[in-house]
C-alpha cells in the first residue's frame, strides 16, 4: 500500500514537470515593473490673487519617473510637467482650489495620488478693474441694473441735473462697516474700502420706461486709504459690459421726451481732471450729493424716512433717528416756499464750485451753499448774471460749465421766479 502510494506521487511529480518544462514562470504586473512611489510633500507658495507656484519631492521608480501629472479640483490641468514644481495661473481671486499630483515612468506606470492640497487665492487689492463687472455691483445682466448683493440703492430729494439724463445712485461699504454720522447734516463719515456708484442712462422713451434705456455710463468714487479716487466706466452698445476710461469724450444720444418729442443730446463724459473740478473741497476730492439732509425723506425704493433706513439696517451709526436732521427741500414741490425751492436747487447745482472751499473759489464771489446765512451768499447781487449764464448754451459761459449742454426748463422758471424776488440783505 506505501509503495503505491509512492508511485503515484512520483508519476504526479513527473507529470507536473513535463507541463511546466515549455513555459516561463511568468510574475504579476507589480512584480515585473513596480509603480512609482507616491508623490509626498505637495506645497502651493508665492500665491496671489490670480496665481500659485506648487512644487513637491521627487518620486522613485525602476525604470525612472518621466514625469508629473498635475490636477485641479479633481481635473488633470498638465499630464507632463518634467520637474518637481509647476506654476498655475488665471485663477480666480478669493477662491478655494485643491490640488494633487501623480507620477509616472517610461513604462506607462502610474504611481497613486499624492496627498491632496488646498490652496485659496488672496483677495484683489480695493481698487478699479478693467471691466465693471470685476467691480460687482449687479447680479448677472448688468444692463437691468439690479443691484448685487451688498450694494444699496440711495435716493436725493433734490439732485443734480444732467441733460435730462435718469440716475441710478448705489453705495457698497466693506464688510462690517458703517457711516457714521458727524453732528450735523452734511456728509458723514466713510470708511475706507466704501464704493460709490452713479450709473447714467436715458429711457428710450420716457413715456413708457418698459421700452428699455440706454445706459452710458457708471461713475465710480472709491476711499482707498483715506482718499477718494474716481473713475468712469462706459457702456458698450450691446449693454453688456462697461470698460474703465479717465479720458473725456461725447457722444450723440436720442431719446423720446414725456411729451413724445425726440431729443438730441450731445452728452459729454467727463474726464478725471473734470471730476476733480466739481468735486473738491479744500483741494481733497470728496462726494458732493450724499448729505444726510438730501437723503432725509422717504424715498422710492422703501416706504420709510431712507435715514432711518440705514440706520435700522446697520449702514449709518452715531445717529438714533432721523430726527433732528435739516431736510433739502424738493426744489419740484411747489407746496413749497419758492426761497427753500430756490437755494435747494442752487445748493446741489452750484454749490460744489460756488463756495470758498472749491478749485474756483474767489472768482464768482458766490457762497451757494444752504448752510451759508442769505446775506453771506450774493446771490442778490449776482442775480442777473445767475439768470443769463443759467439759460445760456454757450460753451464755457453756460452755467454749470460741466454736465449740461441743453437748459434745465423747469428749474430755469423756477430760478427766474426765486430770484424776481430776493431782496437786499
């Protein structure tokens, strides 16, 4: 019995060697090549608002690593980078992007992913963009001007005229901050980082608005390190974007007027040197239209006095309500006093050039602000020339020199009669 038992295991033995004599012992895949050991220590470094520099330990193989594969939240950017470090750019500024590598040799192998890394881009200094689109002040379609998120929309009682032009007026403060109010109605106190926006545009027809506009342009103030700057952007025909200019120029606008008369205007954009003449108090650049007194009334928008507004929203702090605060009068109500109708409109129109303060101080002998007592202003004296110089067209002469070209009809009559009846001081 043993020593069959012994033959048969012999036989098995030789059968066994008879099929394998013919063929090779043939390994696994991983024990013919190995893969690429794991790419380890991924870094990103030199990161900016657009761009990151990533870099990493060299893998090992057999065969030799050829090179790298870079990925991006998940999608291969580079399957050939050479070296142990690679610079990304046109990236997003403010955003999260996470990255991994895979090596590889000159078989094909490819070794696991590395370690996966995260990297967010810096925010974009506070400043003009290229585009007004960068500057995210409307939601998707630009051209319907609604605001973004953020932003707040703001209304004047009496506002400063502009070829008939409608504006819409916007302010952006940075996160967590606040106006704050400085005693009296006058401008109040910006941080920095605020935005202020005033976007031109006619109706197509001011009988019915829902025919569309045509915008123009979208005028910026910025408060960069205690010091506004301004700038101008100018729509394109299509409405979809504007584009950042400092340069003056003039265009051809025709619209329908409220009486279905068509109106040719040749509207003028201002240059920057044009914004500094307006806007400048003591040789500093400043806001002329957001005093808490022009915005000391229910506006549009909301069915609350628009101080209390921003006060109850966090936008305006120092001030408990809007009690106490000096209103400019609505120079278009005639209910009335045709003197608050008079200096109102004189004060918003005028008084950013017509004060000791401004870049032509002395040459009018003129002081139109609304807090400068009657007797103070010379306006009585100056009332003939106020008149001809308001209802004149002439270029240079016309009054205000910038930001009309055709005369304000309404409020010319309204002038006319205030002024027939100022007295002497």
């Amino acid at each position: 019995m043993k020593k069959t038992q012994y033959l048969l295991f012999a036989t098995l033995l030789l059968l066994a060697t008879a099929c394998g004599s013919d063929d090779e012992y043939s390994p696994s895949d991983n024990e013919d090549t190995e893969r690429p050991s794991q790419v380890i220590n991924v870094i990103a470094s030199n990161i900016t608002e657009t761009s990151l520099e990533l870099s990493w330990d060299a893998a090992t193989d057999n065969v030799g690593v050829t090179g790298y594969k870079v990925f991006q939240d998940g999608l291969e950017i580079n399957g050939n980078v050479s070296g142990t470090s690679y610079s990304v750019s046109e990236l997003s500024a403010e955003t999260n992007y996470t990255y991994y590598i895979i090596a590889f040799d000159a078989a094909g192998n490819q070794s696991q992913a590395s370690n996966s890394i995260d990297a967010m881009t810096i925010e974009e200094p506070f400043g003009f963009r290229t585009n007004l689109s960068e500057m995210n002040l409307f939601t998707t379609t630009m051209a319907d001007l609604e605001p973004a998120s953020g932003v707040q929309l703001y209304e004047l009682n009496t506002t400063l005229f502009t070829d008939y032009t409608t504006k819409q007026r916007l302010i952006k403060l940075p996160e967590n901050g606040k106006l704050q109010y400085n005693g009296d109605d006058l401008l109040p106190s910006y941080p920095d980082e605020t935005l202020i926006a005033k976007t031109f545009y006619y109706n197509i027809d001011d009988r019915d608005p829902s025919l569309g506009k045509k915008i123009i342009e979208t005028r910026i103030f910025l408060k960069i390190d205690g010091i506004w700057e301004v700038g101008d952007y100018i729509w394109n025909e299509s409405q979809t974007e504007a584009t950042y200019t400092e340069n003056g120029s003039e265009i051809n606008i025709s619209y329908i007027d409220t009486e279905g008369v068509t109106q040719d205007v040749e509207y003028l954009i201002p240059s920057k040197q044009d914004c500094f003449t307006c806007h400048n108090n003591n040789t500093i650049t400043m806001p002329i239209g957001m005093k808490l007194r022009s915005m000391n009334f229910t506006p549009s928008y909301v069915g609350q006095n628009q101080l209390d507004f921003f006060i109850s929203n966090g936008l305006l702090e120092g001030l408990a309500s809007s009690n106490g605060i000096g209103t400019l009068a609505d120079w278009t109500d005639t209910n009335l006093d045709i003197n608050d109708r008079g200096r109102a409109y004189l004060d918003m129109n005028c008084a950013h050039c017509h004060n000791p303060n401004s870049a032509s101080a002395g040459v009018s002998g003129m002081d139109l602000r609304l807090e400068t007592p009657y007797p103070d202003t010379n306006i009585y004296q100056k009332r003939d020339g106020i008149q001809i110089r308001f209802g004149s067209t002439l270029e240079g002469y016309r009054m205000p020199v910038l930001g009309r070209t055709v005369v304000h009809e309404e409020a010319f009559t309204m002038l006319m009669e205030y002024l027939g009846q100022v007295t002497v001081p």
